[in-house]
C-alpha cells in the first residue's frame, strides 16, 4: 500500500482533534442551558469519565486496528488520542474535586483510601500523567527504548480504569453491571489481541510435526 | 430532562395551586421555567416544556404542619419527582417517572396481618378517613448521599397503627411493597427479592415522625414517588420508605428487608442517617443537596446530620445501643 501524503495526515488529524471535543462541547452545551438533570454534579461526573474511559480504549485499539487493517499511518493518531483520553480524565477528576467534594476537602484522603473504586481511578489518572508528560517527540528521542517500556503502562491504566467503573456498581445491581462488563471485556479482546496468536500458532505446528513424520 | 404531557386541568387553577403552595416557590419555579423553555425547543420537545417545572396531579390540600419545616430551600417539585430510586420501574434515576405511567393506584387496599387486635383488609379510603391530612417538610437523605426538602402530605403512621391495637407481641411492623409485574417493568429483573420489604421497630414506627404519605407539594403522590400510599421515616435513609404499601404485619422477631437481605454488610435494619458511620463504596459524612431551582452546579454539599437532623427527636429511640454494631 502506498503511504498517504502529509495533507492526509494532517486533514485526519484535524478531524479526530475536532472529533474528541465533541463531548466536551456537549458538556458545556449542557451545563449553560441547565439540562444536565436534578443532580448535575453527577451527570457531569459520569460523561466525562465515560469519555476518558472510551478514549483510553479507542487508543489501545490502534495498534490492533493497524495490524488488521495493514494502514499504518494509524499511529499518527495515536499520541492525540491518549492526550485526549488524559484530557477527559483529568477534566473527570477536576470535576470531583473542586465541583463535587468543594469545601470538604478533609473527605479526600479519606475517600482514596477507604474506597476502592476512588483508590484505583486515582491511580489510573496518577499513572496517566509520565506518559502525557513524555508523549513529546523530545521525550521520545531523549527515553529511546526505555519509552516503549514505560508506556507499556497504558495496559494497567486501562484495567483500573474499567475497575473503577465496575467497582461503584450498587450491590445487586445486575443491571447496572452491564455496562461496565461491556467495557471490560472490550479492554480484554484489545489485551488478546495483542498476543503473538501467529507465533503460537506455529510453534504449535511444529511440535505436532514431527509426531505425524514418525 | 423528560418533558411530560399536561394532565387534563385547566392552566389558571395550575397557576393559583402553585401561589397556595408556596409565593416564593412559585416565583423560582418561573426563575427555571426560561431555560427549560429553551432546551425543550433544542430537543424537539414541542409539548409544553414549560410546564416541565410546575406541579401536576390531583390537588390535595392541607394544612401545614407548624412543628415539622426545616426553614431549608425546598427542593423542585420537578426534581422530586424526575429523580427517583424505585426499582420495581427501572434501576435508572429517570425510569420511575418514565416507566410508572401505567400503573394504576386506584382503586387500594392495604392487608394489616399479624400481632394485632384488628387484622384484615381495608380500603386506603378507610385507612385515611379518621386522621386529618397535614403537610409536613422533612430532608430525606438518600443512602447514595444525596438528599433533598420536601413537602409530604400524609398522616402519622403511629396514630394509624394505634388503631389495629397491636398487641404485646408485636416488637415489629413490616411493609410490603405491591407486585405487579404487567405494570411495573423493573420487576422483570431479579434485581431485588421481590417483593420490596421494609420494617420498623414499634417504638419507631409509633414515634411522630414517622409518616404515611399520600401526596407532596400539595398534590396525590405521582406513581414515581409511591402513590397511592408510602411511608417517610425522615431520620433513616430513603429505602427504609416503602413505596406503593399492599400490606401491614405486626412481627414478634425482626422481619427480613429487602436491602438487608442482597448486601447486609452494606444495609443494615436500622440504616438510621449516621455521618460516622461511612457505607463500604462511599462516604456518607456529607451529601449533595438537590434543592432550588435544579440545575445549580455549585455550592451543594452540605455536612450530613445526626439521624438526619431529627437528633433531638429521635435518638432517645437508640439510647444504650451501639450505632456501628447497629448500624
């Protein structure tokens, strides 16, 4: 496949910048005409933890969509992405400290120890922010391999953050399980797919030769 | 928000039933109904999404009560009745109000069994005709940790009780919630055992505050809000408040509930409102308040209370007993 040309590239790029703030826009639409519910904080709370959260799973998509579909330019995509999904996650914690918890900010440490579903999204958001600090072409050059690594931790931050969606479901609620449960098992299929299903595969078909040989 | 078809009364009488509720209630409800205006044009809502703020149903005028205000803002009569927890319509906040449309709370009747003198079946009309119906606000905090003001209209669960004559046995009073799955959607779903139960010690259910509800802001209960009879226990979180009431049983031993039942380390039988006393997933030392207008962003947490507020009244009821052991 030929690669595209640059101003596709950069069209591409304008479109998801455009794309990803969509939510954002949304949200705000919503707050100035009050049409965010009884309980606003809430409603802000989850829309915008739900965006960080599809974020984060749109960007680990990219390496499995770019093997699938062979385009890889793709992974130009990819740092806007993340930044984004850090963006709306950090707008989500914004959101619960300084709208939801203002004035009680005792309750805080309190909060991220004694609640499990507040201790791994902090950490989620905590994790997020070497990889947003480093997602500079500067970054890259000066890390080297040991970038890669690092970013490795995407993976974790990915499953805490389904954790902490799944975790603040109400008890017996089966229904409000589902979701979440949709979420995670997205995040495993993205985690499957990343295996060396072909290596596997013809290791497989190399022990079993030489049995059907003898 | 939903918007709602207007029920069947004229427009002036809505106006004038809203001045006899509350002049400066009113005078808000006008504050919000500019921007609901808007936003119901943006979302295609032609029908009369004015109307969205202001009170609906049967009038049901009463007295209000001196000794029971909380002198706090009032929350909407939208937001009370667009913001609902009852799952026999739907685990959603917004599914009763969408989903209770076809139910049918007349005729009722409620079924009084147990530790009593006088047991059988009676007719909600008969239940109700020798009390006076008065008006009372009370806070009601929800478990989840977010609370609102409300007017209740009802009459006092214990001077009702008194009439059964419950004998010395009954240590207990149990509610059950109706069960009428062609009716209530949610009940499809094994979220809870159903059918939705609730009790109360004696000495808490005689005590005055309890109450059996039939309306609020002055009119019938809506069937999202339990119509056409539930019970308020404003100094205990809001699930301990049976919705929709079929049946009245005086026990010996403490009866099973229905939230104590599916997680009893997360709701215990007393669940009386304790800010020390912090749920498992969440902190329950403060709560947002629903209150005003709706759609303020800021300034809503407020410190939750001592058994809600109602201390001095009611934790007399406790004294000796271990609030975290019982909590």
């Amino acid at each position: 496949m030929k690669p595209p040309r640059e101003t596709t590239i950069v069209v591409a790029k304008v479109i998801v910048f455009v794309l990803c703030l969509l939510p954002l826009g949304h949200l705000a639409w919503d707050v100035a005409q009050q049409t965010l519910g009884p309980d606003p904080v809430a409603a802000l709370e989850h829309r915008s933890g739900d965006w960080a959260l599809r974020l984060l799973l749109i960007t680990l998509a990219i390496t499995p969509l770019r093997r699938l579909t062979g385009v890889a330019t793709l992974i130009r995509l990819r740092r806007m992405l993340g930044l984004f999904a850090f963006f709306y996650a950090t707008v989500h914690l914004a959101i619960y400290l300084v709208i939801d918890l203002g004035g009680f900010w005792r309750q805080l440490f309190s909060e991220i120890v004694k609640r499990p579903y507040i201790t791994v999204g902090f950490l989620a958001w905590l994790l997020l922010v070497p990889l947003a600090l480093t997602s500079t072409k500067g970054m890259m050059r000066r890390l080297g391999r040991r970038w890669g690594k690092l970013h490795k931790l995407v993976y974790a931050i990915g499953l805490l953050a389904v954790l902490h969606y799944l975790w603040q479901v109400k008890y017996g609620q089966k229904i409000a399980v589902r979701e979440p449960l949709i979420y995670l098992s997205i995040y495993l299929a993205l985690m499957a797919a990343r295996l060396p299903w072909p290596a596997w595969f013809a290791r497989l078909r190399r022990s079993v030769r030489p049995e059907s040989g003898a | 928000m939903k918007s709602f078809r207007v029920p069947p009364i004229p427009g002036s009488e809505i106006t004038s039933e809203s001045v006899y509720l509350q002049r400066r209630r009113f005078l808000r409800g006008l504050g919000l109904a500019a921007p609901l205006l808007v936003s119901g044009c943006s979302r295609g809502g032609e029908d009369a999404p004015v109307a969205a703020a202001e009170p609906a149903g049967k009038p049901l005028p009463a007295p209000r009560s001196e000794r029971w205000q909380t002198g706090e803002e009032l929350t909407s009569w939208n937001d009370a009745t667009h913001y609902n927890n009852y799952y026999e319509f739907g685990t959603g906040k917004s599914d009763p109000s969408s989903n209770a449309g076809r139910f049918k709370p007349q005729p009722w009747s409620v079924e009084v069994a147990g530790h009593a003198e006088v047991i059988g079946r009676f007719t909600l009309e008969d239940l109700l005709k020798p009390h006076a119906l008065e008006e009372r606000v009370y806070r009601h905090r929800c478990v989840e940790a977010w609370s609102m003001v409300i007017p209740w209209v009802g009459i006092p669960l214990g001077a009702c009780l008194a009439r059964f004559k419950p004998t010395s046995r009954a240590k207990y009073v149990a509610f059950t919630t109706v069960q009428r799955p062609a009716e209530m959607p949610g009940l499809a779903y094994p979220v809870l055992d159903w059918p939705y139960r609730e009790a109360l010690r004696i000495d808490e259910a005689m005590h005055p505050l309890s109450l059996l509800a039939v309306g609020l802001y002055g009119r019938e209960l809506p069937n999202q809000n339990g119509a056409p009879l539930r019970l308020i226990v404003p100094w205990k979180y809001g699930f301990k408040g049976a919705k929709s009431i079929v049946r009245i049983e005086f026990w010996e031993r403490q009866p099973v509930t229905s939230w104590n039942l599916v997680a009893p380390t997360e709701y215990g039988f007393y669940s009386n409102v304790n800010p020390a006393v912090d749920h498992p997933r969440w902190t329950q030392s403060s709560e947002r308040r629903i209150s005003g207008g709706g759609g303020n962003l800021f300034a809503r947490r407020i410190a939750t209370q001592p058994f809600n507020g109602y201390a001095d009244d009611v934790a007399s009821l406790y004294a000796g007993m271990d609030l975290r052991a019982n909590f």
